[in-house]
C-alpha cells in the first residue's frame, strides 16, 4: 500500500525562540531549528516517523529549494521533484517565552509556470498507489482547479484522494471532484458553508458535504473544542486530549498524516480518527516546526500521556 503526498508550495520553516517579540528593536532569538515545510512534506515525514514509506511530489526551487532536499535527506521518504524557476519560500516562526505567543509569517511563495504544473501533473497520471493527499496552498499562477485535476485523474485510477486546502481551491476542488475525504478547520468549513457556524452548523454543513457526494467522510478540526467525523454512517466527536502546548504549528497536518496512515495499516475510519487526534495532540507537544514523534502519538493513542478535555454540551 502507498500514499502520495503533494506540495506544490513546500516552505523551508526556520523557528526560533526569544525571550520577547517587540517593534523596532533587534529581537534575539535562540534555540534555531530548520525543518522542511508545507502541508504535504509535514504529511510525508509523520507517515514516515510512524514507519510508513510515502512518496512525495515537490515542487522547488532556487538555493532554498536545495535546503528543502538537505531537510529531507536521510529521512525515509520517496521524494520526485519538478524544478520550478523561481525559489522554494522560507517561512519564520518564532515562540515568545514571555507569553507563550507564537508569531508565524509564511509568504506566499513562487509563481510557478504552466509547464511546471504539467511536470506534477504527470506525476499524479502515473500514481497507481492507495492515497493521494493534496494538502497545503497552492503557489501563485497555479489555477484553482489544480487540485481538482489532480484528483479527478487519481480518482479514475482507483486512487483515494485526499484534500487538506483553504480558500478558492478548496471550493473548487469540492464542487468539481469525488474525494476520499476532506479535512477543513473550522474557518475553512465556514468557506464552503460561506457564513459563521455554531455547533449545529458545524455538523450540518459537513453532513451536507457528505449527503451532496463531494466527499465520503469529512473530518473538521476544532482546535482545543475536539474534532469531528461525519460520514454516511458515521458521527463521531470527539474531545480534544489535555496535553502541555509547546507549539500549534504542525499540528493539523500531524492529525492527517496520523489518520491516513493508520487507514493504510488497515484499521476502521473511527479508529484512524482517534488516532489522527493522538497525532495531532503529539505535535502541540514538540517544539516549533519539529511535529510529533512516535513515542509521544501511541502513548496518547493508548491512554498513557493525555487526558481527553471536556466535550461540548450535545457533543460527546
């Protein structure tokens, strides 16, 4: 069984802690880490830390794009790359020990070509694997409906797809593909529904996500109020498991990456959620960009590290 990661918009993430972020004023930091970055790598490395060996489509370019290829080396992980003219973005994250705030500031990226998405478009032509994952931004130039070409070419592969985007390219990729499954937030499930949600609304909207055949199971992450399954036979919420918050960077991506490959080890959807929430909570646990590590997402997984926090009234 095999699972294809894309980043199409992949980031070499540097962060770093300081004891106060203030204007003008030099800050300095310490404890520099450098990982490499974007929805689809930080998918890639947790299936791998978990013992799986994905495959990765990457986009990159420029000196920051030879970084991205020397953050990865070593780690078990089956890169294919299309060279784009201009170079990878690198992104900033900085912890402020004084207050325990985070400040992320991630650029939008390379303009990319239109030969340049054809090379990654062949790439998932030629994928006859278990699960493609499209997660993370698109890069500037690219359509829309890149995802949702993407999809509708796995798809007809017998390829599960599935979709971890915001904005444009998730509405798109929604209303013009058959997803395996499809992880919003909550803002991003506010996108598609296009007004702010309640608790019932929560649950309506990725109900008719799934009654409309965009999609056969949603999950919608809720940050520190749980998350949340829905599909034709399934509603499940769950609560969001009490561990000590290092850094929230990391953690969404983890919670998909810890899902899927525990549907690809062959367990029930309901049980890969729960151990996609373990995931999820392990990565708040690390510091800055360094996701979760096995040791920390099975211990929670099992009850050993991590109490669950209390679900919402009507939501248990």
């Amino acid at each position: 069984m095999t699972i294809l990661a894309v980043a199409l918009n992949p980031s070499v993430d540097v962060s770093s802690d300081a004891a106060r972020v203030q204007p003008t004023r030099k800050v300095r930091t310490h404890n520099q880490r450098r990982h490499a970055g974007g929805g689809g790598v930080n998918v890639a490395r947790v299936v791998a830390m978990l013992g799986g060996r994905p495959q990765l489509l990457m986009m990159v370019g420029g000196e920051t794009g030879a970084l991205m290829m020397d953050a990865l080396a070593g780690v078990p992980i089956d890169v294919t790359t299309v060279k784009t003219e201009e170079p990878t973005r690198l992104a900033f994250m900085v912890y402020e020990e004084d207050t325990g705030l985070e400040y992320r500031f991630v650029p939008d990226g390379p303009a990319v070509t239109s030969e340049e998405i054809e090379a990654a478009m062949d790439v998932v032509r030629a994928f006859k694997g278990d699960y493609l994952v499209l997660s993370g931004s698109l890069p500037r130039n690219a359509p829309d409906y890149t995802y949702a070409r993407m999809a509708t070419v796995a798809a007809g592969n017998g390829v599960k797809v599935v979709l971890d985007t915001s904005g444009n390219a998730l509405l798109t990729t929604l209303k013009q593909s058959k997803l395996f499954l499809v992880k919003p937030s909550l803002s991003e499930l506010e996108t598609i529904a296009g007004k702010k949600l309640d608790e019932r609304g929560i649950a309506e909207t990725a109900r008719r996500i799934v009654e409309e055949g965009w999609a056969e199971y949603v999950t919608v992450t809720l940050g520190r109020s749980g998350a949340l399954l829905v599909g034709r036979d399934i509603n499940l919420r769950l609560p969001a498991i009490h561990v000590p918050v290092r850094s929230a960077v990391g953690a969404g991506d983890s919670f998909l990456a810890g899902l899927i490959w525990k549907l690809e080890e062959g367990a029930p959807v309901e049980d890969a959620f729960r151990f996609g929430l373990a995931a999820g909570a392990a990565a708040a646990i690390t510091s800055g960009t360094e996701l979760c590590l096995r040791e920390d997402v099975f211990a929670i997984y099992e009850g050993r590290l991590g109490q669950p926090e209390t679900a919402p009234d009507g939501l248990e």
